[in-house]
C-alpha cells in the first residue's frame, strides 16, 4: 500500500480534536471510506493518509517527517517544545491551560502556589511558568483524570486543560488564571517531500 | 574552605562530566618524578621553575611540572597493554616554582586530556570541541579557542633562513607577545636575527583581522594542516566565533610540533585559562617507539577566578539541600524515615544531632543556607504528616509522610 508518493497525515485518534479534523479533510474535497478500527485511513480520492494517533505522539511522527503533515492543538506542541511551521489556524480546540484550586483553598493568586502541590498532564509548561513568574511548588505529573487530586489530598492545586469548565465545577474547583491559549493547528513537517505542494494545494494553502 | 570547595567540586564534576562524554577515561601519576624524567623536557627557562630536591635516600626528584611529560612517561612504560590510540583525561596538582601573581600560583590544579598514538586531525579538532563544550558548559559565553601551527611558524623562520638551532629560541620569544610590547619583542629577538629578519617576522605574525582573512595572507607557506584542521572541527559544530586563528601564538614548551592552542576568556584579564598542542616525539626520551599525541591543560585554578569574576558561581551553595528536624526520642524513627525519603528523591539531606530547640536547629540550616527544614513534631507523627518550611519564604506546608517522595522529586527548582 505504500508508495513514496503518498502523503501521511496525523490526526487524533479520539477526542476533542478528532471530529473538527475530519471535517476539515473532507471540506477540502477529500473522500474516505468509512472506517471500522483501522488506525490508518487511505484518502480514496488522493494519494493520501490518514494516521490515528494518541495527541500527544502528534508531534512526534510530524517532527520525525513519518508524518507530513499534522492537526493538533498548540497545548500539545508547547508541551513538547516542538515548533513546526504552523500552515492553518482553526476555528476548533480552542482551550486555555489554566491553574484551578478547590473553592475553599487559600490559593488565589500566582504568589499563593509557593510550595504547594500542583498535579498536571503539563509539566514542562507549569514549570516555564512557574520559572517565568519566579515561583517554586511541587509538580505532580499526573497522566490524566487530573481533577480529582485536590479532592485526595494528592495536590493542592491542578494545572489542565479548561474548555467550557463543566468538568471543574463538578469537582468544586475554581478556575484562577491562565497559562496558555491553545487552539487547533495545521502543521508540516520540517522534513521536506516534493509532493507536499499538491496536498497545500488541495486544501486551499498558499 | 567548605564554601569554596563546594564551588570548585561543581567545576570539577561538570568538566569530568564534559570528558567521561567524550570516552576518555582517568588515569593518576605520582606527584613526585626523578628528576632525570622531567629536566630537560621543557626548554632551559621553565627548567628553573621545577621544584627539585634531594629526599632522604639522596635521591635526586621534582615535583611534576605538569602532568603531560608524566604522562608521556607511564605510555612509554606501557604501550604494550594499553588500547592504541590511547585517550586519558588527569586531574591533579602541578608545582612551579613561579613568582606568584594574579592567575600565577605555585601549586595548581590541571585538567588534563591526551590522546596519544595517532597523527589524525580528528585529534586535534575532537580536544577543540571538548575545550568548546567545558567553557560552553560552565556558561562562558565568549570564549576564544587560539590556535596556530608550530608547522607554520618553523615555516616562515625557514623561509626567513633562520638557522634551525636558534628556532626554538625565536619561539620562546614569540610566545611572551601577550607580555611584552612589539618594541620589547623586537629587541628580543634581536638576540637570534637580524633587524629586518625580527621586523619581517613581527610584521607578519601582528595581523588585526580577522580569522579567515589572517589566513589568506599565510598562502605562501604551509597551511594545509590549518585548512584541515577548520574543516573537521566544523563537522564537530565548534561555533566559528570561538576558534580564531593567531599566527603570533607560539607557546613557550620545545615539545609542540604541530597545532597548538589557547583558550582565553575576553572579559577576564587573567591569561590562558586552557593550554596545549600537538606533540609528535614526546615518548621518544622514554622508549624506543614513537608516538605522537595531542593533548590540552585546562588551568582550574583561572577558570574559578574567572567564573567568580563573571558570578558564574554566586548560586552554589554546600551540599545539603535539607535538614530534617530532631524533636525527640519518640519522633526520631519518623524523622530519620523522612530523611531517607528525601534522599530516595535525590536531595542531598541530614538529620540535626541533637533534640535541641527549633529555632536553634533553623538558625543552622540558616547559616549552611540550606533550603527546606523538614519537620515531624508529636503532633505530626499523630497524622502521619510532616510539614515541610521553605526557608527563603518562610512558608510552611503540611503534607502526608508518604508524599515526602513525589513532593521533593517534583519540586520546580531541584
């Protein structure tokens, strides 16, 4: 199935990011089968494909060039410390990274997390920002389901991904303030192919 | 004293860490040498610097000048056994019996890396990346690599019809140029040459431009080793702005033979602060074979004065980044539990000897400037906590004991 000419490009698998993906691809006049549990969706009208990935592995296969192309969210690349040439902005993920603690903590300000325990799936952009505002506290990584820490004693604060706050508010945390602004983005590989110039021109880039 | 040595041994470990990176492995010869091994080897002005006496049995010996002729002296004792080429990095004092001045002591450390057993450039240009990433490592930013060619230099003293027996004599001279005006160079040499021969000599070592331009004008005679050289140290990424080729560097020691080097730091005004070079027959006074090898000393006594200059050492402490609390005999099986936790995290910690006041036990780790005083009073024990108080706030926080772990191995600073 595979020839050098086609073209790969990464997409998340399941979740906030997988559907406003797809929508995308098809707007732009590109057609697939439906799929059954396939992790690699071939373009039926294109020399093209799809690859389902975990979010987080985006970065990844695009910077190794496995992938050529990507949409993932600016939270994931800045996480990754991984800085393609983004190619599109859109108009779906959008998120904020945001710092929240239990309603009834002391934590209220930036200065009130010095030395407290702060679990997230973010590590490297809590610690960034912690550097940046001249704090120390305690990281918790923690690989998801970050919100029920405060309620376990594990944290005293969480640092996650906030879209519409319903999932806070269901564990009684209060959103304080934000690290980073995300939203879904296209981008390429700096790893070049010849035949990229016929998928931007597909889609309407350039 | 503690505070020095805790920024000395931070030096130390990240320019092992720099060579370990780079395969070399270390090796320790004795302070002390017959004299008959390092008389002689240096040229007749550093002779005099070598501490020489009689022992008790009359034995005539030095205490080593440097650690390359001692070097050159164990290779030549076993060659045989030892994986050719042989690379080794030595760490350890040198004596000289120097005036004392600024950046000039009487008993220093050298660090010092050889690779012996093969004339490939790869050599050279692999000491010019280690010397590069060592100042890069410590956070020098402006670092210069000096290099020349001893090669180059004999070259234009022939072409000057310079006798070969008053060469190295001509050398010694142009290696006092940071030292002395051109004047007093001038006159120097005068001793050796002719006027016009010395002012053709000056003339064309004291070039201002820069690096590649210097190299132009050097057409004439014998630079393709430079020209190699450049080329596989670009393939290492040694960044162009720190290697800077000086045609009036010379370097004092008879033994050098071909590139040579100096590092110095522009805005500290202390000389070398990393020395060496290509020597081809170093081995040849101690055994019949002949290697050649390419070595640097990196001067760790300048690189301190250096780092202190620029506070490039203003954030390191002493060791101890916590102290546990002693309470009393009832707390104490929790506090040292608590201690090794801390440890298990990856924190240097100690316990407090005695069950003395709090305040008494804060004010040492006060004045040993350490971090977090780790606390578990009765009350503590009771909850199976342990309250943790950051001592550049002054803040306190109480966690379960058996966070201690995650809480320290996931602190934002450490």
């Amino acid at each position: 199935m595979k020839t050098p000419e086609r073209l790969r490009i990464a997409v998340q698998k399941s979740g906030r990011l997988n559907q406003g993906s797809m929508d995308f691809l098809v707007s732009c006049g590109l057609a697939f089968a439906p799929n059954g549990h396939s992790l690699i969706l071939p373009c039926q009208n294109f020399d093209l494909d799809v690859l389902y990935l975990r979010d987080d592995d985006i970065p990844e296969y695009v910077s190794r060039g496995v992938a050529d192309f990507g949409i993932v969210g600016q939270n994931v690349l800045a996480e990754k410390e991984f800085k393609p040439k983004i190619l599109k902005k859109f108009d779906f993920g959008k998120c904020r990274l945001m710092i929240a603690a239990p309603a009834d903590s002391v934590i209220k300000t930036p200065k009130d997390l010095e030395g407290e325990r702060i679990a997230t799936s973010y590590p490297k952009l809590l610690i960034d920002y912690l550097k940046k505002e001249k704090l120390e506290a305690a990281i918790i990584p923690i690989s998801g389901s970050v919100e029920i820490t405060p309620d376990l004693n594990l944290a005293d604060a969480i640092c996650d991904i906030v879209q519409t706050g319903t999932t806070l508010k269901a564990h009684d945390l209060v959103p304080l303030f934000t690290i980073l602004e995300s939203q879904a983005v296209l981008i390429e590989s700096p790893i070049n192919k010849q035949f990229k110039e016929k998928f931007l021109l597909k889609c309407g880039i350039n | 004293m503690p505070e020095q040595m805790a920024k000395r041994d931070y030096v130390l470990e990240k320019i092992k860490t720099v060579f370990t990176k780079f395969g070399y492995d270390a090796i320790e010869t004795p302070a002390i040498e017959y004299a008959e091994t390092i008389l002689g080897k240096y040229g007749e002005e550093v002779s005099k610097l070598v501490y020489r006496f009689k022992d008790n049995g009359d034995r005539d010996i030095c205490l080593r000048y440097d650690q390359t002729v001692p070097f050159a002296r164990v290779v030549a004792a076993n060659y045989k056994t030892l994986p050719m080429p042989f690379k080794r990095y030595q760490i350890g004092r040198v004596w000289r019996a120097d005036r004392p001045a600024k950046g000039r002591y009487r008993e220093f450390y050298q660090c010092d890396i050889d690779i012996i057993g093969t004339q490939s450039l790869v050599a050279e240009a692999e000491i010019a990346k280690v010397m590069a990433e060592v100042f890069t490592t410590l956070g020098f930013s402006k670092f210069k690599i000096k290099f020349n060619s001893r090669r180059l230099i004999n070259s234009i003293l022939n072409d000057l019809k310079i006798p070969a027996e008053n060469q190295a004599g001509m050398i010694r001279i142009l290696d006092k140029m940071d030292k002395l005006s051109p004047a007093e160079i001038k006159q120097e040499l005068k001793s050796l040459a002719s006027d016009s021969e010395a002012s053709k000599l000056l003339e064309l070592v004291c070039v201002e431009d820069s690096s590649n331009d210097r190299l132009s004008l050097f057409q004439k005679y014998n630079t393709t080793e430079i020209q190699e050289f450049l080329k596989i140290a670009k393939g290492f990424g040694i960044p162009d702005e720190a290697l800077v080729f000086d045609p009036s560097l010379a370097r004092g020691l008879d033994y050098y033979t071909g590139v040579i080097f100096e590092v110095y730091i522009p805005e500290v005004d202390i000389g070398a602060v990393c020395a060496g070079g290509r020597y081809d027959d170093l081995c040849s006074l101690f055994c019949p074979e002949k290697f050649s090898g390419v070595g640097v000393a990196f001067g760790f006594d300048r690189i301190i004065v250096a780092m202190e200059q620029l506070k490039l050492l203003d954030e390191i402490s002493l060791n101890s980044q916590a102290l546990v609390a002693y309470f009393n005999a009832a707390t104490l099986p929790d506090s040292l539990k608590i201690l090794g936790d801390i440890q298990t995290a990856g924190l240097a910690a100690e316990i407090y000897f005695e069950p003395a006041k709090i305040a008494k036990q804060l004010k040492y780790a006060d004045k040993k400037s350490i971090p977090f005083v780790v606390m578990c009073g009765p009350d503590e024990k009771e909850r199976g906590e342990a309250t943790i108080k950051m001592m550049k706030t002054g803040k306190q926080k109480t966690i379960p004991q058996d966070q201690i772990i995650n809480y320290f191995k996931g602190y934002s600073s450490l």
